[in-house]
C-alpha cells in the first residue's frame, strides 16, 4: 500500500499546493497558511518549479516536495506545454482532493492540469496579478481573459487585500460567492525598533548612528521598480541620506549598474538576501516601497509592526494597511519625485514620522497570523466534508 493509498485510508483530506518558486513571498504566504493544519486530517505535498530555503521548513513539517524544473516563471511555450503535461500527471496520480495554485504561471497551469486530472476542488490565491497597468494592452487583455477562463474552472478564490478581492470581482476573475479575502501571513518573529536594536542593525549594515537611513526588503525585479527607488535617492533634498535595499534577483545587476551611473555608490547599499531581516528593520528611518504593483505584501506589514514610518506606492491592496496621512503615506506609481518628497517629509519631520509608525505598528498587529489564513484555508479545503478543524 502506498503513501497515497494509506493517507485515504485514514481519512485525510490531500492538498497539493503548487507553485511556481517556494521561495519569499507567494511561497512563503503559501507555507506558512498550511503549517498549522492538523495532520491527523491534512496531508500537503508541495510542487514547485523552484525550491529553496522553505523547502526545508515543509520537509521537516512532514510535507512531500515535489521539485518540476519545467515550470518557471518567464513565458515559455516549450516548458509551458512540458510542465502543464507533468502537472497533470502529478495531480492524476496524487489523486488529490484539493489543488491549491499560487503566483501567476503555477496559477494558470496548475489549474489547468488539476481542471484536466479530474480534481474535485481546485482552489487560487492571487497575491496579486499578472497584469498591471505599465504592461502592453494587448498582452493585458489577453491575461485578463486567461484569466477569466480558469476562473470557470475555479472553485474557490483567495485574494490578498481588498484592493485585489475588489479587483478581481471587478474584471470577473472571481464571483461573489467564490471569492474570499485574506491577509498575508507574515513570520511571527518581530524586533521592534528600541534606541539598541537600531544600534544593533546599523552595526550589522554598517551604516553610522546619524545617517538618515531609507529601506526596503523585496525582489529586485520589474514588479519592485529599484530603478524608481534609485531614482527617488537620488532626489531627495536630504543629500546626506543612504539607501539600503534587502534582497536579490533578476535586476541586481542592471540595479547596480543605474546605481553607479547616477553616481550613487556611497548611497545606495545592496545587502543581499538576508535570514535576520527582522533584525535589520530597526536600522531604518523610513521603509520605502516603489513597486509598479504588489498584493499586500509581507515586507510592509513587517515593517510597520517593527515600529517604522512607510514610504509606498498606491497599488492594488496596499492601502489596506498603509493608510494616507494616518498610518503612512502612500504615491502613485512610476513617480520618482513624488517618492522622494514622501521620503523627504518622513525625514525632516520625526514627531509626524512616529506618529504615522504608532498607528501602522497597531494597524499591523496580530492581525496577519498564520492561525488565522489556516482556518479560513480549512474551511475552503474541507467544504462538503464535515468535522472541519477549528483552529484557534
């Protein structure tokens, strides 16, 4: 008798969650969501294009992780036609009860596949979406159908934020009863910013006590806009301010190439993919977001539970927590100069800059907990079965 067979025969409920890169972000709201489900009646396997750091955290929650290197996030008509093949065998052979699809491709393909293997609840969280408003129309449109299609496949839909619920409600990718609204479930582990947690994490960046210090944490990629942040550094009246940017990916290098080319070196720090980002956040003065487009994401309800004044843009389910001129400030996107004045304001004025820190740190609260995604997750899962779990 197989794994398989032997978790049908106890009665749990098989959750295949795929998605395209289990790593920060989309992947990381993805695992922790499914970590406090009972094991006794949830049995997940992961499938993903590329593994990382978190797919050690699942294996060692007694998770499977399947690796399928066809599905990447690019556009990819070869990989695309091989993966959505190997989707669809996976899902027919993993006789899956629920297939849960995260980020745009794993989202597109992975519905599809389970759609073709005969999946009895095939469930999709939008993070956000694979269409934005500096995108070519006619590749925006043609998304927005895509999109519109799988949702006739979809039973349940997950957004995160109500800026991306309202979204999806709007262009049809979702109907009343199918969508829900979620928050993103950010790591409990939170470093408040004291007078020796900010001297703890400039010694680490090696940044000086009295350096007005700008931050961010994210993927350095289109969707981020580092080229804005750039931009906006270079801006600021505060001359004397350095820019601090956490993170990787594919733009780093032409990033890093603006960056020496506006003549910012001595400015703008990129610290690389970090494990102590908690630890770090302290250091800042102000976090600041340029993204073109985001859900709600992980990094700013960080931020403002560390105790920092926020810098972002107002895109998609953003303003659910960053509130204008209470909790924040938001700027339109593709706006440099506007970043920078924000930026600026926050700078020059401290008693504003801690007043809008106070009502985000309460804002963010507990609010964005995985118990909570876990329960809403455990309702959708085990619709038409009874004796859900209740997790408190």
């Amino acid at each position: 008798m197989g794994a398989q067979d032997t978790a049908q025969t106890k009665g749990q409920i098989e959750v295949a969650q795929i998605v395209t890169r289990f790593i920060a972000g989309a992947g990381g709201v993805a695992l922790r969501g499914v970590l406090p489900l009972d094991p006794a009646r949830y049995r997940v396997t992961i499938i993903t294009g590329q593994g990382g750091p978190l797919t050690d955290r699942a294996a060692a929650a007694g998770m499977r992780v399947l690796i399928e290197p066809s599905l990447v996030s690019p556009l990819s008509p070869n990989d695309d036609r091989r993966a959505l093949r190997q989707l669809t065998a996976l899902c027919a052979a993993g006789r899956y009860d629920v297939v849960h699809t995260h980020s745009a491709k794993a989202g597109a393909l992975g519905r599809l596949a389970a759609h073709r293997a005969g999946v009895p609840r095939i469930v999709h969280t939008y993070h956000g979406f694979p269409f934005h408003q500096f995108q070519n129309p006619l590749r925006r449109t043609a998304y927005i159908a895509i999109e519109r299609r799988l949702a006739r496949i979809t039973d349940d839909v997950l957004a995160i934020g109500t800026g991306v619920a309202t979204e999806a409600l709007r262009l049809g990718l979702a109907t009343p009863s199918t969508l829900r609204t979620v928050t993103p479930v950010v790591e409990s582990v939170t470093v408040p910013q004291t007078e020796a947690s900010r001297k703890a994490a400039r010694a680490e960046l090696g940044i000086g006590p009295a350096v007005p210090l700008v931050g961010t944490v994210g993927r350095i990629d289109y969707q981020k806009a580092p080229e804005h942040l750039i931009a906006a550094i270079a801006a600021l009246r505060h001359t004397d301010a350095v820019a601090v940017w956490i993170g990787s990916g594919p733009g780093e290098n032409e990033a890093r190439a603006l960056v020496r080319r506006m003549g910012l070196e001595e400015r703008f720090l990129f610290a690389g993919e970090r494990s102590d980002v908690p630890q770090l956040l302290p250091a800042f003065d102000v976090f600041a977001m340029a993204s073109r487009y985001e859900g709600l994401p992980c990094a700013v309800v960080e931020a403002m539970r560390c105790g920092l004044p926020v810098v972002a843009t107002a895109v998609n389910s953003v303003p659910d927590l960053v509130v204008p001129g209470e909790s924040g400030i938001l700027v339109p996107p593709g706006r440099p100069p506007l970043l920078a004045e924000a930026i600026d304001e926050l700078l020059a004025d401290r008693g504003k800059a801690q007043r809008m820190a106070r009502r985000g740190q309460a804002a963010a609260g507990s609010t964005y907990d995985a118990e909570s995604l876990a329960e809403v997750l455990d309702q959708v899962y085990s619709a038409g079965r009874s004796g859900a779990l209740v997790t408190s």
